[in-house]
C-alpha cells in the first residue's frame, strides 16, 4: 500500500524523542472503544504510552490546526486529516477503518428498515443526529437527508428542520460513566431516532436492552471512511503506533468493535 509506505518512509525522517513521553492521539469519538484496546495491545507490545483525546473529528481538527499538542490523529472521515496534510501540519492520509450509518430507535417504537423514512418524517417522532461540521457523524446524516429527497422530494428540508442536533457541539452533553451518549439520550427520552455509526448504536442495544439497531435500506445507506495519519515532528512511537492501528492485530481489533477493516488480508 503506497500510503502505508509513505508512512514508513516519513518514520525514519523525524527527529528522536524522549522514550518516557507518551504518543498522543486525537481520534473521533465512535473510535474510543475500539481504540482503547488498540492503544492497550501497543503499550503492552511497545512498552510506550498512549495519551488519548476522544471528541468530534471536525473539533479535533480545529484544535490541532490551532496549535493543540498531537502526535495522531484518527478521524471519522478523510477529509479533516487531509485538511491538516494539505496544510503541511501531518504526513499522509490512510483509510484505517470503515463504519456506516444506523438508527437507534427507543424500545416500543415499531420501525422497519424499508419504512425507515416515514417515521424518520412523522413530526411525532424526536429524530436526532449529531451536528453537522463539527462531527461526521452530522454530515453523514445530512446525507441521509439529500438521499431521501431524492425518494421524497421535500423531505431534506423536512428533515434538516426537524432534526435535533444533540452530540458533537460544544455545549453538547457529555456520556454517564460507562454508556454511551446515543443509548443515554434515547433512554432518556430526548430522542426517539438516533441516526448514529451503526458500531455506536450496537453499543448502545448493549447497554439498554430493547433499544433497536435498525438498518437503513439501500437508498438511504450512507458509508463512513476512518482517516488516519500522523502529525509533523511526531516521535518515532507516533510512527509505530499509526502502523500498529494498520497491523493485522490492530486491524482485528477493529473488526472485533464492529469496523470494516481494510488492511485485514481478505
């Protein structure tokens, strides 16, 4: 893979670190749970340390093009990485990781996937979905929208009006301890339907039984590709880590939480 190679090429070029400080990894928060254990297989094989920033991709991206401290970053989409190359702050961009998109749907709600779109458009039903720049996840939903405009003309601006924007802002509300976010909100009442990364909302069933995964059909399916790539002046742990994410042991584990890992051999 010619990326992979630029990124072992740009390894042997930075300059030495200190062995004692930790990589520090900036990664989109549907990554956290996968990445964890990712993080924890390479300090136990490297012997070095992972310091870990979860949050929305797009405000990552920000802090990092802002000046924040950050050896990696993994995002949510390729785009905001691939800002950051284009602006001589990191090395190249790879695809790490795929996700698509799903709806969480509260228990006693009947939804079917070839249906999805009518309850997503009753103005009874609290649809919510991140917010849109800040988060993937947000502009993936909106696509979405533009999809079922093309089945229903009207429905995007139907659905932009209507959705609630509940994660990925700055004044967003943050998860209990040991649940995530999408599960918490549903549960709590504030949405019915949470278009969410399909790894997410499966967490989220975990956590509350008789919450629904449900997928969207074909017409309204929309992809999420995970961008990784490594900050100027990064350590060589920094390096070593990036390609520990693109091993087939990191690959596995991605898979392991639900990911579509590119790098496994097929």
């Amino acid at each position: 893979m010619r990326l992979v190679a630029l990124l072992l090429a740009a390894s042997t070029m930075t300059a030495p670190a200190v062995a004692a400080e930790p990589v520090l990894l900036h990664a989109a928060g549907s990554l956290r749970t996968a990445l964890t254990e990712v993080a924890g297989a390479f300090e136990v094989a490297s012997g070095s340390k992972v310091q870990a920033r979860y949050g929305p991709s797009g405000a990552l991206k920000d802090e990092i093009a802002g000046g924040a401290r950050a050896d990696v970053f993994a995002s949510a989409n390729m785009e905001h990485p691939q800002a950051l190359a284009k602006a001589g702050k990191s090395g190249p961009v790879v695809l790490f990781a795929r996700n698509r998109l799903c709806a969480l749907v509260r228990a006693g709600l009947e939804v079917a996937s070839a249906t999805l779109l009518e309850p997503m458009l009753d103005v009874g039903v609290k649809l919510a979905t991140s917010t849109p720049r800040a988060d993937p996840a947000g502009d993936y939903a909106w696509e979405v929208f533009r999809k079922a405009d093309k089945l229903k003309p009207g429905a995007f601006a139907a659905l932009e009006k209507k959705a609630l924007q509940l994660t990925g802002g700055p004044n967003s509300p943050t998860a209990p301890p040991g649940r995530t976010i999408y599960g918490a909100l549903v549960a709590g009442g504030q949405a019915d339907i949470f278009l969410t990364y399909c790894t997410g909302a499966l967490e989220a069933q975990k956590q509350n039984p008789g919450q629904q995964v449900v997928a969207l059909p074909d017409e309204l399916t929309v992809g999420a590709d995970y961008g990784l790539t490594v900050l100027s002046n990064a350590s060589p742990q920094a390096y070593a880590f990036a390609m520990f994410i693109l091993s087939t042991d990191g690959q596995r584990l991605l898979a392991k939480h639900g990911f579509a890992a590119p790098a496994l051999p097929q």
